[in-house]
C-alpha cells in the first residue's frame, strides 16, 4: 500500500495564480483531512471531510476551497494564491472520527 | 474548545541521557491523545496513543506516554535517546466522535535536538 500520497511536492506561485492539491489514499478511509503547518504554530486543520461528496471548514478555510468527489481522493484548491499562503501543506485520512490520522509527505508551496 | 499546550519549544539532550516532552490538553470531555514525530522534511508519524485502558502507554522506538486525567498532561518520555531521535514533536487530541469535536488538535511543536 502506497498510504497516503500528494502531489505535487513543490511549487511556486506568483500572487494570484491558482492551484489544485491531489491527496489520494488506498486505506479506503472515510476522513480526510487538509492542514497546514507554519513555523512554531504547529499544524492547523484547513477543511475536512466525513465521507465521499462531503466537505466541512476547519480552523483557517479562508482562500481554500476543498472537493471529495471520489472516496480515495481530496483536492485543495487555491483560486487566487496570496504571499500569506506559503506553507507546507499536509493531507490526512483516518478510519475512525478522533482517531489516528495518517499523513502524507507533504506539500512545499511558495507564493511570490 | 479544546487545546493543547506543548511546555518546551525546543529540548537539546546529549546522546543516551533520559528526555522527557511535557504536553497539557484542556478539555471539558473524554480526549483521545497522540504524540507524532515529524523528522526533516517529512510528513508526521504516529509514536503512540492513548484512547482508552492503561494511563502508561508504550510507541515506536522505545519512547512511552503517561496518561495523567487530573493533570491533565500527557508527557512524553524515553530513557536514553539517540541521535536519530532529533525530531519534531507533536502533541495532539480529540474528542467524541461527533462534530468538530473529533478533529485532532494539535501543539505547536517541540524540536528535540539530541548532541553526541
């Protein structure tokens, strides 16, 4: 099983272009899972989602948009990159609601 | 609303002495509680957890939490550490199952840095 996977790894942004994320997963978990993490604030929960054609605003959804149309996979979207974006992105899935997440490698993305 | 309070920003250790990582949660219901590690540049990995049972719980790598409800704290620790421990640490919890309640909550880090 190849987990939880992202694509792509790196990229780099002018100020308003826009951009899509792919996490795909092969557990066949319910939860997925957008966050992002920023130098000593840890990782913050963008959206989420508790099943296939279901999305919910986590604690920073500002500037994203998220779609689940398929179980195995959920997508990010940035429809106009702002400076304040640049992070490292992370999708995660879990079987069970509260229980453990598994990550993926990462998204590097910076907006200039 | 829940939280949690990761104590130490950054840990340095030298190689084979003990460590202990301090993680306080506040919640007004039952927690699940995690520790993740995160080495350079990849994404986290899961140590230990605690849902239910036995308030010492043992992970991956020799490192064990003790689940301490009165205290509130879920430290992290491991008797002798090596230079392939020097991490990022988080600390994390959720609740019930239901509504934004199950969502992991997690600290801000603690970069341990182990030193020969």
């Amino acid at each position: 099983n190849a987990g939880v996977t992202q694509t792509p790894k790196f990229r780099v942004l002018k100020t308003g272009q826009s951009m899509t994320l792919l996490c795909a997963q092969d557990m066949n978990h319910e939860y997925m899972y957008w966050y992002r993490q920023d130098p000593g604030m840890g990782l913050r929960l963008i959206h989420y989602s508790v099943g296939e054609g279901t999305t919910a605003k986590g604690e920073v959804p500002d500037g994203y948009n998220v779609s689940r149309l398929k179980k195995q996979n959920f997508l990010l979207g940035l429809e106009s990159a702002a400076p304040s974006q640049t992070s490292v992105y992370f999708c995660a899935s879990s079987q069970l609601r509260g229980g453990e997440q598994y990550f993926g490698p990462g998204t590097r993305l910076t907006v200039t | 609303a829940q939280s949690v309070t990761q104590l130490d920003s950054q840990v340095p250790v030298f190689e084979e002495a003990p460590v202990e990582l301090r993680c306080n949660y506040s919640s007004s219901v039952s927690v699940y509680l995690f520790w993740y590690v995160q080495y350079p540049n990849q994404g986290l990995q899961l140590l230990l957890k605690y849902l239910s049972g036995s308030t010492l719980v043992k992970g991956i790598n020799g490192f064990e939490a003790e689940f301490n409800k009165s205290q509130t704290s879920f430290h992290l620790r491991k008797p002798s550490v090596h230079i392939s421990d020097t991490a990022e640490y988080f600390c994390a919890v959720s609740g019930p199952r239901g509504g934004s309640q199950g969502n992991l909550i997690f600290g801000k880090g603690t970069k341990l840095s182990v030193k020969p």
